[in-house]
C-alpha cells in the first residue's frame, strides 16, 4: 500500500500499517521529509512512532519516494494523508492539496487499484473526488474509492492507529468495503466496531466528533467564567457531572482550551461548509465554541496583569508552548499564543517546554527561550502553567522558593493542587477559581 502525505497522520499510518505487516511506500511532495524519513528520522516528537518508523525501514517493509508516478505502480491501496488547513483569511478548510494528491495518483494508476482519503474534508468531498478521478482515470486502470476517517491524536497516534476505538468507511463500492476490512483484519479480529456507511456521513463522523469534543471544553470553560466571578472549584464541578455516565469526565478540563491542528480549524471548516450549504444558523454554536475558547486566553492575560500591574519590566516564567503534552506541536497553541500577547504587553516573557522549544522559537524567536524548568523561573515576577506537561504537575514550590522574584504562580490547566502552593507561601491563582484578593 501506499501513503500520500507523510505529516503526523500519514508518517503514522504508514508505519503502522508496516507493523501490520503490510508492504508500504511513503509519499510526499517535501523532499526533505523524504529524506529524514528515509533514514528513519521523524522531524516531530510522537511517542513510539520513531521506533515504529526505524524498525521497519530497516527491514525494508516502509520505503518513502517522492514520485507519485512510483506510487501508483506499486500500490494496490493508497491512503491519502495531506493536510486540509485552514485557507488563509478564511474559515474554510483549504482542499488543493487533497485535489492535487487524488488528480496525480489516479492519473498515474494504470491497474486496480483502490484509493481512501483519510483527510478531514468538507461534507460532500468525496463523491466531488470520486467525479474527478472518472475524470482523469486511464481506461487501463479499474480506481475503487473510499473515505476512512481518522481519529488519532497527538501523542497516542501509534496507540490510536493499532488500536482504533471504531474504524468507519464511506463508500459505495462493496469491493472496497471489503478490502478495508481486510486492510483492517487485525482490529477487527479484537472486535473493533467497523462502520460501514456512506460517503457524507463518514466524513461528517469526523468533524462531528472534533465538534463535540471542542464543545465540551468550551462548555466547562464558560462554567470557569462563572465560578471565576461567584466562586466556586471548576475541578470540582467536572468532577461532579462526570460521574453521570451520560456526561463522562474526558474532556472536561478546565483551563487555557483547545489548540492544535485540528479541533480549532475543522469547528471553523464545519461552520463554512454548513453555511454553503445554505444552512445559516446550524452550526453558529460552534463560533460560540471557539469565542469561548479564545477568551481563555485572554482571561490570563488578564489575570497576570492584575497580579502584576504594570508588565512592562516584569520577568514572566512561561511553562509550556506545545498546544498539549507530550506533543512538540505549536500550531494554534494556547500558551505560546498567550506568551506573545504578554509579550507584546511589553513584558519580559521567558519559556520553557520539554519539547516544543524550537517549534515555538520558529513561530516567535523574539521570546526568550529556557532550557530547563530552574532556569525559566529564575527571578521570575509569575509563573504561568499552559501546557500540563508531567514535569509541571509534579513540580513543588518549594523547588523554585529561593529562586524567584515574587512567589506567584498561575495554573492556566488546574492541575496544581492551590493549597500546597499558598501553604508555602505563594499566589496562586488559576482559571475557574475566583481570584483571590490582593
Ligand atoms: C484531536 C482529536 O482528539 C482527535 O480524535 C482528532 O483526530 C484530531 O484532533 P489532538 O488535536 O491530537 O486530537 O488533541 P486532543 O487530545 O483532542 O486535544 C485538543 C486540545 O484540547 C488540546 O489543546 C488540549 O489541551 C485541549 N483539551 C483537551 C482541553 O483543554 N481540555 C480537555 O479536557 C481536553
């Protein structure tokens, strides 16, 4: 098989599928990816997946070429794994890489051959995709076509893609149904659940399910602004609805919201294809999702320069810049997003993050960068916690007591635990908690 597109999802599911035991070549148009992937060198931080990738290059099962035309000789099933980002000065989700992937692969195929997008689409993409490549297909070559959503996330992409919690296939071909569900015999032989449906609703499981997961964050995030101003414990209040089986507790972490690759563009990319639709109204709540979720990062804006007073001059220990932990993903991140406006509010703002220091120094090189959780909070005025990586929910005050300017500490993710820190004599404040007064 092949894999178009060699990002997180596609490097991912071509080494998968290599542990599977399949045969798989690994394309993309970055020569440079190419390379590095060539010789086993992943150019992000995903856990497992570097061993997964060099165990199978070298036992050649995963090759990686630039050439599409070598692609379609060689593969019997090709996945198509580009990215669909949000379209500059736009909502909607930006389609040219997917269109260019499928237009060269199935001008390219001269056999069977069976194609499956796995790429967040719009609604209604597939049967468009499958017009196209009628279009451009060679009457040698017999294209089956499908679309097979994926749900992985970062930093579980190896757990997530080997052990899918459902597998779903839109198509309308039973020869294709068929071969993924041989493609896909290992989950299934653990009773996987394999949904079978078609194309409009295999695309819209997916940015269904980021819709409502972006939803629930929200939604305990408004309850924070609530208890911020009448008082209360966010935690506590998560804590106590998800027990409800109907609710569940997952994704109900107060704090700074969601970032990332994809919940923020595809709620945005859901909006604008609904509204092309015609549908006006339908999908609004998700703007309210997403001015939710923007507020937060505001709030800590906010609740820094209350602490503070004025910033300019004041040293700030920013822990975390990856969008979530155990990732070196930058994108749409809501610490390093909240590290630049504090910047830009004239303070010192200095970062440290396991992982994602180089990342976040690309993105914003005029903040200063830290190598180690001692030395960010060297003479720092505030800490400020936005990433929950493991490192900064073990960390105790009494680690930094000597080091810092002022004893202050934010908990942008309500993971600390607010009595141990005021117990050692600092601040504490944190999102969801009514602030104490000065
Ligand atoms: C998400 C979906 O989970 C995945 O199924 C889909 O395929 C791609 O998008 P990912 O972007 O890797 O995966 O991150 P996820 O773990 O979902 O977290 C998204 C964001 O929400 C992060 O910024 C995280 O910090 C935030 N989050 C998550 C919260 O703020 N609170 C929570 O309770 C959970």
């Amino acid at each position: 098989m092949t894999v178009i597109g060699t990002g997180y999802l596609g490097a991912t599911h071509a080494a998968c599928m290599a542990e599977l035991g399949f045969e798989v070549l690994g394309v993309d148009t970055n020569a440079q990816r190419i390379e590095e992937l060539s010789r086993g060198e992943l150019p992000f931080h995903e856990p497992d997946l570097p061993d997964l990738l060099r165990k199978h290059v070298a036992s050649g099962k995963l090759r990686f070429t630039t050439s599409i035309q070598e692609a379609a000789e060689f593969g019997d099933v090709h996945f198509i794994a580009v990215g669909t980002p949000q379209r500059a000065g736009e909502n909607a989700a930006d389609m040219q890489y997917v269109d260019a992937a499928i237009v060269s692969l199935a001008g390219a195929i001269r056999k069977d051959a069976l194609i499956v997008g796995k790429s967040t689409v719009p609604v209604g993409s597939s049967r468009r995709l499958k017009g196209l490549i009628r279009e451009v297909s060679h009457p040698s070559a017999n294209i089956d076509f499908a679309w097979n959503p994926e749900f992985l996330r970062e930093g579980f992409a190896v757990q997530d893609t080997l052990r899918p919690d459902r597998l779903v296939v839109g198509t309308d071909s039973t020869s294709a149904d068929q071969k993924l569900r041989q493609v896909y015999a290992d989950a299934l032989s653990r009773k996987t659940p394999f949904i079978s449906t078609d194309f409009e609703t295999a695309e819209l499981v997916k940015v269904a399910a980021n819709a409502f997961l972006a939803t629930k964050i929200s939604f305990i995030n408004a309850f924070s602004e609530v208890v911020e101003v009448v008082g209360g414990d966010i935690r506590t209040l998560a804590d106590a609805i998800g027990h409800d089986a109907r609710i569940g507790r997952r994704f109900l972490n107060a704090g700074v919201g969601f970032g990332g690759g994809c919940l923020p563009k595809d709620i945005r990319a859901l909006q604008a294809r609904v509204s092309e639709l015609g549908l006006d109204h339908t999908m609004q709540f998700l703007n309210e999702v997403d001015e939710i979720n923007l507020r937060r990062r505001e709030r800590v804006v906010h609740l820094v320069t209350e602490e503070l007073g004025v910033l300019s001059g004041k040293s700030i220990a920013i822990l975390g810049s990856a969008f979530k932990p155990n990732s070196d993903d930058v994108r749409d991140s809501p610490a390093l997003d909240i590290a630049a406006k504090l910047f830009n509010s004239g303070a010192d703002v200095r970062i440290y993050d396991p992982k994602a220091n180089k990342n976040a120094a690309i993105r914003f090189p005029r903040l200063t960068y830290c190598d180690s959780l001692q030395e960010v909070m060297e003479d720092a005025d505030i800490g400020v916690l936005l990433t929950e990586w493991d490192e900064f929910r073990m960390m105790k005050p009494t680690d930094f007591n000597l080091k810092v300017r002022q004893k202050n500490i934010v908990d942008g993710r309500n993971v600390l635990n607010p009595q141990e820190w005021r117990d050692a004599g600092w601040r504490f404040s944190a999102l969801g908690h009514r602030p104490e007064t000065l």
